[in-house]
C-alpha cells in the first residue's frame, strides 16, 4: 500500500472548486475531494493584512500520485501562489486507504 496523503487547498469560489475537484478525480491524481463550506481566510499578501471568503478542499491521494496532482492542480488554479500543503495520513481503515491507492494509481491517462 502507498503511502496516503491529505492535501489541502482553497479556491476562490465554490464554481472553481467544483470543477477541480472533478478534474483531479477524473484525472486519478485524486481518489476523493471534499469540497467544503465557503471559509474566511486572514493572511498577508504583498504586504498587507487581506481578508477572503474561499472554498476549501480535502483531497485524497497517494504519495506515487503526488507529483501528478500538484502538477494538475497548480495548472488549473487560479492564484499566483495557490496553498497547495500535504500532509500523510498516519492512521486510516486500511479498505479506505487501500481503496485510495488503487484510484490514484497512474494509468497513463495524463
């Protein structure tokens, strides 16, 4: 089993992240998206303090798959600098994280 990574980020609108979401999936970079509940997000930004209503999302993948999604997703997001952090997954059922192995597997289709 590969090792199971939960990758956040946010889009700017919920139309955005829908269809990311989608793409990363059909894509099999992801296994599964969760795309959240509109959030606010508070940073600094070229200086100064910014506020932003976004849309996060929960992605699902492996480390094999990694590369693949970061590639996808930064190609297809519309920030400069977009959050793109990912985090392993220490614990999990093992169906679940077999089952998120082997959609992410890579089958030529990028």
């Amino acid at each position: 089993m590969s090792e199971v990574l939960l990758v956040v980020t946010t889009l700017p609108d919920r139309a955005t992240a829908e269809r990311i979401a989608e793409a990363l999936v059909t894509a099999r970079v992801a296994a599964c998206v969760n795309v959240l509940a509109e959030c606010t997000s508070v940073y600094r930004w070229q200086g100064k303090v910014e506020r932003a209503g976004e849309v996060p999302l929960l992605i699902k993948t492996t480390r094999e798959a990694y590369a693949r999604l970061e590639a996808t997703l930064r190609t297809m997001h519309p920030y400069d600098v977009p959050e793109i952090v990912a985090l392993p997954v220490t614990a999990g059922l093992p169906a679940y994280l077999d089952w998120v192995t082997q959609e992410t597997k890579d089958n030529g289709s990028l």
